[in-house]
C-alpha cells in the first residue's frame, strides 16, 4: 500500500520490477529490476536531478489516479465483481 499511499500524496515512486507493481503505478513511477543498484540509482538521479519535470507531473496528476483506480468504492467494485464472476451457485 505503501506505493499507492505515496502516489496519493503526489510523491514520485521509485520500485522494483516485482509482482503487480509495473502496473500498479502505471506512468507515475519509475520502474528497475531487482537487485540493479546501477538502475536505481539511475531513477533517483532523474527524479532527483535530471527530469525536474517529473516530479510535478506526478504531483499534479497522481493523486487524481489514485482516486480513479484505488478508492474505497473503485476496490469493493472489483472485489464484487470478482466474487461474482468465480462464486458458483449452490444446487
């Protein structure tokens, strides 16, 4: 949660290559592989130093993608929707 808690607060993401992560952040978050310390350290100096751009962008625009993709609301949804495309009907 920590992810989409930091994006909610308009903060730039930094993260690895792992599970649903990639697609979890989508466009506000840089994304390395794992275990690439050269890569990482790549990401934080574009976000730090390089891109000064970045940073207001996601701050601008990420917590609205936040509220759009991960709300209390938008999450019961799916889960609803999950729950009802595998419960199978008792006979």
């Amino acid at each position: 949660m920590v992810l989409i808690e930091a994006l909610a607060l308009g903060k730039p993401v930094i993260a690895t290559r792992v599970g649903d992560v990639p697609e979890m952040v989508g466009e506000f978050g840089l994304i390395v592989p794992p275990e690439d310390g050269e890569a990482m350290s790549k990401a934080l100096d574009r976000v730090l130093w390089q891109d000064v751009g970045y940073p207001h962008f996601v701050a601008d625009a990420a917590p609205e993608y936040v509220r759009k993709n991960f709300s209390l609301d938008v999450l019961v949804r799916r889960w609803d929707g999950l729950i009802q495309t595998t419960a199978k009907p008792e006979l």
